[in-house]
C-alpha cells in the first residue's frame, strides 16, 4: 500500500488515484468509490446508502455481503440500535485512511448519535451529486481558492472582473464540502441540521471570498425533514447576506463601530464615543451585522471583502451564481437512539426502593388519584403532524446536546 500524492489542482486525477488505492487493497471499483467518499466526508454509513451508490438492492445479498466483509477485515465497526431497526457502520481503519493520504482524519474517531446522524445527512447530500468533485481538506480549498483568484486577476475568459485584495490568504472552514462540476462550477454545500439559522448566516460570509472569484458557483442547501419548513427563511437570509451588498459609506461605519466597540468592550471610553456607540447599536444590531462582528474579531478588516462587493449579487442577477434548495427524501430519526460506547451506570437497588423524605422539608404527596387524559382525538393534520415533528426535533437536539455538555 503507497500514499498518493497527486496535485491538490487536479481534482478529478486526485480522486481516481485514491479509488485506485482503494482497488489496490483487494476491493472492486464502485466499492472503493464509495468507501473514499465515506471517510472523506463522514466515517460512517448505513447499507442504504451504498446499495443506492452501487444500484443494488438494499438488504440484499451482495449489500450484505460487502459490509459482513468489512467488519471481518477489520475494516469498519458496526454500531447496534436500540430497537435494531437500523445498523450504522464506522469505517475506522488506518491503513485505508492511510492510502488515501488522509491517515489522521477526524472521521475515524467515535462520534456522539447526534453528531453521527448529521455525517450521515452530508454523505446523502454527497452522493446525490456523483457528478462533483468534492474538496475536504483545507489544503485543496486553498488551492481552489488561490488559482481562483489568479484567473480573475489576469482577467482569465468567463471570469467576472473583481479586484483581488492583497494580504494574508483568508483560510476557508473545513466542515463543509467544496465541490468542483462541469464546466469549473464551484459547488457549496450546506447541510442545515438545526433550526438555529445563524450557522448558516456565518457560512455565507466565510464563503463570500470564494463566491467573488468563482466565474460559476451554486449554492445548494440540503434540508432533512422536517427542518425543510424554515426554507423560506433561508431564502431572506441569502438575499440578504449575497443579493444586498454593502455601500462604501456603511462599511466605513461599519469599521468605525467595530474597532471602538472592541476598545469599549476592555476600558471606559469617551461619553461622546459611548453615544455614538449606542446609535450603532441599534443601527447594526441585526443578526447579519453581528454575525459580521463575531468574524472581524478574529479575520479582521478582510471580512469586508465579501459585502462590498457587487460581483455576488450581479453573478446572482446574469444566471452564473445558482441557489438550489433540497429536501432529502430520507428519514433519520430511526438512528438516533444509538447505543452508546459506554452505557450508563446501574442505580443501587436498595437506593431505588428507598422511602422517606430524603430532601428535607415538602409538601406530602397528595392521595387522590390524579385526572385521567382525555381521550384520544381524532387523527393529525399535515400542518399538525408537521408542527409535532419540529418540536420532538428540537427536544431531541437540545436533549443531545445537553448529554454532550455533561459528558
């Protein structure tokens, strides 16, 4: 087994190379296919996915087959359910990491469910565009990034006409994927898996960089069921975060408020700075202006790139900018009660059966029986069951992460 190295600019060679290493360790082509997406993008898979990978079917012999031969070799680890209605498989193993040039890869750790149902959503996602080259690594983003803005500093054909800034190089997030299709189209995507829609406003201003150079690019949004109800609110926050650029005058002020803020933040200030501290505030106290301020304390003034600039909102107007809103037509709750690596402590009987007031002073419990429920109503609703979903979603994760703060 031998480490590829292949040029981070040749993406399409860079991902036959690692298939081929893949090959190399004695598994077929669309298995190995598979196998390189799974520990670039999540480390973890359900049988669904390959046989939906491989056109088979699910639950069949070869399906089975491959992943028994996983876990036999070592390869991958299986992860029971609670209710065995699923199974969900880690691929842990070094050495094929190792093949594939990505030896120390957070994939192959143990993830909390929560953590490992959302890896799940990003490889559907993935694999719902086989036609894309996919960027993990932040090395491979900086050097799209950086050939980028080469093209469009010596006006390369296709390129929209922008002034590259000079500085220190702005470092791409390495959560989310990057993807390179047909024609050089870059291709962002982003997997909502909370209701929380801030994540998402702080993805598009770390992307901003990489929109202004890209000559095509397409925004696609993934949304699981049921968070696909707050599309709308995605589509206000992308006309205001790419279709609303800055003025030059307000992103003076813009300047001005921060770096007083920051000042005021750390020692008393003038009560002259402080009033107009407070105009600020409630001139820019909308999430996108704090979201902004958050990225200029630790990027600084480089955050400003990407709102004053007009090249987004006229690649959105002439059809070479793209937003694509998607529904995964999957369901992963049935995932989520995952048995843990370490189950829970047992309770002492003799502490469960225990009786008195163990707490000091309450109220006696009341004898009287308490009411009985109503009876059962009549069947949901669309709308109905669609509100009860939300909220066992966001119990769910706020239950989950909770566990993860105690931990």
């Amino acid at each position: 087994m031998t480490n590829p190295h292949v040029s981070s600019l040749d993406w399409t060679k860079a991902h036959e190379q690692r298939v081929q290493a893949v090959m190399d360790c004695g598994f077929t082509r669309r298995q190995a296919q598979f196998l390189v997406l799974v520990m670039r993008h999540a480390g973890v898979c359900v049988p669904r996915q390959y046989a939906n990978a491989a056109g088979i079917a699910n639950g069949g012999r070869r399906c089975n087959a491959f992943f028994d031969r996983l876990v036999r070799r070592g390869v991958a680890r299986e992860i029971r359910c609670v209710h065995n209605r699923a199974r969900l498989y880690l691929v842990d193993h070094k050495p094929l990491y190792f093949v594939i040039g990505e030896v120390s890869s957070r994939h192959r750790r143990t993830v909390s469910p929560r953590l490992a149902v959302e890896r799940l959503m990003l490889l559907d996602a993935v694999l719902a565009r086989p036609d894309v080259r996919w960027l993990t690594t932040a090395a491979e983003k900086a050097a799209l990034l950086d050939r980028l803005r080469t093209d469009a500093s010596v006006g390369a054909a296709g390129a929209p006409s922008i002034a590259v800034a000079s500085g220190p190089a702005l470092q791409l997030p390495s959560a989310s994927p990057i993807g390179v299709g047909s024609g050089n189209r870059v291709v962002l995507l982003f997997v909502v898996t909370q209701p929380d829609i801030e994540p998402f406003r702080a993805f598009l201003q770390a992307h901003a960089a990489l929109l202004r150079a890209a000559p095509m690019w397409t925004l696609r949004v993934a949304f699981p069921r049921p968070l696909d109800r707050a599309s709308d609110t995605y589509e206000a926050v992308i006309h205001e975060e790419l279709g609303s650029p800055l003025h030059s005058a307000t992103i003076s002020e813009l300047k001005w408020y921060f770096e007083h803020r920051r000042i005021a933040a750390r020692e008393a200030v003038h009560p002259m700075t402080q009033q107009a501290l407070d105009v600020g505030a409630n001139t820019f106290g909308t999430p996108r202006f704090k979201a902004m301020y958050q990225r200029w304390l630790r990027r600084g003034n480089a955050v400003f790139e990407g709102p004053s600039s007009h090249a987004i909102a006229e690649a959105l107007r002439a059809g070479r900018g793209r937003v694509e809103l998607v529904v995964l037509p999957l369901s992963y709750r049935h995932l989520s009660p995952l048995v843990t690596e370490t189950p829970a402590r047992p309770e002492s009987m003799d502490q469960g059966l225990s009786r008195g007031n163990t707490r000091g002073n309450r109220p006696p419990r009341a004898l009287n029986a308490r009411p009985q429920p109503p009876g059962e109503a009549g069947p949901l609703s669309i709308r109905e069951q669609q509100e009860r979903d939300w909220r066992r979603l966001v119990e769910w994760q706020n239950a989950q992460k909770a566990q993860e703060f105690r931990q």
